[in-house]
C-alpha cells in the first residue's frame, strides 16, 4: 500500500516516525511519502519537505507568510496528485490540514487523521469539515472521545497517548554519561523548554534564563530544538553561563530535577518524566488579544486540560515575568510541593492509558484501507 503522511511540527515530527515504524510492521511492502522531520526519515521513505519550512505560530506570524503557506498547499496538492497513494494519514497541524483533506477527499482519496485537531479549544464550528473530509479519526486524548461521540455524533478510535510509547521505547541513558557527554556539573539540573520556533523562542528564552542568577545551586540547560541551529541561541546567551543540549530533550529531561517550559506538547513530555515544571507563554500582543477572544479553555497546557484542574502553575503572558517566574520556580523546588507534584503526575499517566497507541493506530489503518 501506498501511503501519504503529512506532520507540520516537531512533535508531529516524533509520533509520525514511531507510527511509520509500526505501519512498516503491519504492512512490509508499505510505500510511504512524507512531509516531517528527522525522525521520520530515519524510519525510510521519501522526505518531502522538512517542518522546519512549515511551522509559522500566531496569527500575526500566519499572515505575515501567508504566500509562502498558499504555495506549500499548492506543491502539496501536486506531489499527493503524482503519488496517487492509497490513504493520506494527517498528523495534528490543522490549518494546513485540513485544506489538503477538503480537496483529497475531493478526488476519492482515503482520508484518516491521527492526532486530530482539537477544535475543543477553539473553532469548533471545523466539525462540519470534518465531518465532511476525513473517513477516519484517531484521537490520543481520554475526553476527546466524548466530545465528537456524544457531543457532535461522530464515531472515532481512542487510541491512547504516543507520548507513552515514544518515552517507552527511547534508549536510556546512563546519568552520569549524559552529565559526562554534555559537559555538565553535578549540580541539580533545571531545564528550559523555549519551543522549537524561532517566533517563540526569542520570545521565550530571554524570559527564562531572567532568573538564572537566583538559584546558584542549580544548573541551568537549554534543551536545543532539533529544528534550531546552535548559532540561533547564542544571542540568547551572551556572557551567561547557560548549559545546551541539542535534540536530546528526552535524555535532559530524565535527568532534570525541575523545569520551565513553554505551553504546548512538551508540557506534557514534561510530566511523563515525572519533572516538576513551571509552564511559561507569552505571545505578541497581537496574537494574545485574539486568542484570549475566541479561546474558552480553563487551561493552556495539555497537564491541566487532560486533569481538568490547576496541577501545574500556568503564567500566561503579563503573568510570566522574572518575578513571577522565581516564585513559581522556588515553590517546586521545595520538597513538599514536589510531592504532591509527582502524585498528580501518576494520575495523570493513567489517565492517558498505556502504551500501544502507535500500534494500534497502524492495525486500525491498515486493516481500513486493505
């Protein structure tokens, strides 16, 4: 079977490679063409083009390059076209998305979203779409079944979290090697999560590291976005004695004894390492004031929404200053409040499910379009 994958960002970038390995499994001769990262092409296949020419945030950011974003669905269009495959698997991203679906499903190609678009958040009037344009969704989040089965009427496979398997299926690393091969001291690491844009991590980093010279008995260790070069950061670090790792976050992260971390999926990466985490975001003002408009969510990290209560601190834009971070960062670090942490954190896991989703995600497709 021929198949098209289509993921626009880092962590799309990290569920499709483990989904195209078990694709491989169910399906030997399987022919796969993507748009990704890295991670998916060491699995095989065919790199169409790399997420790093993808991934725009904000609406302000959106419009900005808003040419380069028509031209990217237009060559997608035309390599699916010459490709002809038997089903295109979607992963998150959905304003690009959900374009290529409308039009594919269109033309009578297969359409299956893994990692759906979590219109819970906002534009949930995008159920129409898809509804309209996509023959099957596999969605990773426990409410999220209820939502499009009792909400909106739509059938879909819950098919647990690929965090789990991915944190599940990566080499460990001894500590002190990690430590040793990164020229790290013995010292409690903290680490910063900035993101994986450039967008938000200039707007994030300097935020961050405001608050280094308060905590003299940590060590402080930037995980580098594998989309980012090094010489990006180092504008960030001048005449700061900053640690950095670069694609490593997962071996940063089962060494950190806390950390701060801009919202999105890391938060959650964050807490499967069993880290204590402050989550820091601040967007341009432009992109806030529209987001705190048609944005009704309690919550902006993934911890809190799947908890559905404050189990991590949240600073949101004015709130995430270097004040409010030392405050927050204090209280984590003390062993009492880590506790209580970590316990919600055992919650937390077990509400997602085990591990499999990524296998099971594979069967299902398979087993559809066979």
């Amino acid at each position: 079977m021929k198949y098209y994958i289509i993921a626009g960002e880092a962590s799309g970038d990290l569920h499709g490679s483990n989904l195209m390995k078990s694709l491989l499994k169910e399906d030997p001769n399987a022919e796969i063409r993507f748009w990704g990262g890295d991670l998916m092409q060491s699995v095989g296949g065919t790199l169409v083009k790399h997420y790093r020419e993808l991934a725009f945030m904000g609406f302000a950011e959106v419009i900005l390059n808003l040419k380069t974003i028509l031209n990217n669905i237009k060559f997608c269009k035309s390599d699916i076209a010459k490709f002809n495959p038997d089903v295109i698997i979607f992963i998150d991203y959905p304003g690009f998305n959900m374009r290529i679906a409308k039009w594919a499903k269109e033309r009578g190609i297969k359409t299956h979203y893994y990692i759906s678009p979590q219109i819970w958040a906002w534009k949930e009037n995008r159920i129409k779409d898809i509804k309209r344009d996509f023959d099957k969704l596999y969605v990773i989040l426990p409410f999220e079944k209820d939502f499009y089965e009792k909400k909106h009427h739509f059938p879909v496979e819950f098919v647990g979290h690929p965090l789990i398997d991915a944190i599940h299926t990566r080499k460990i690393i001894d500590g002190n090697q990690f430590r040793k091969e990164n020229n790290l001291d013995e010292k409690p690491i903290i680490a910063i999560l900035p993101g994986s844009r450039k967008q938000e991590i200039s707007k994030m980093l300097s935020l961050m590291l405001s608050v280094v010279n308060d905590f003299q008995d940590y060590q402080f260790v930037i995980a580098g976005a594998p989309s980012q070069e090094y010489s990006f950061y180092q504008q960030f670090l001048k005449g700061k004695n900053i640690k950095f790792v670069a694609n490593k976050t997962y071996d940063l992260l089962s060494n950190s004894h806390a950390a701060l971390v801009t919202s999105g999926t890391a938060t959650l990466e964050t807490a499967l390492f069993k880290v204590p985490e402050v989550v820091c975001y601040k967007g341009s003002w432009v992109s806030y004031q529209i987001a705190k408009r048609i944005i009704t969510l309690k919550y902006i990290s993934l911890v809190n929404l799947i908890m559905d209560e404050e189990v991590v601190t949240e600073l949101i834009q004015n709130e995430c200053n270097p004040i409010k971070i030392k405050a927050e960062l204090t209280k984590i670090l003390t062993e009492n409040n880590r506790e209580k942490l970590l316990e919600k954190y055992d919650e937390l896991e077990q509400k997602l499910g085990g591990i499999g989703a990524s296998e099971k995600t594979a069967k299902l497709i398979v087993a559809e379009i066979s």
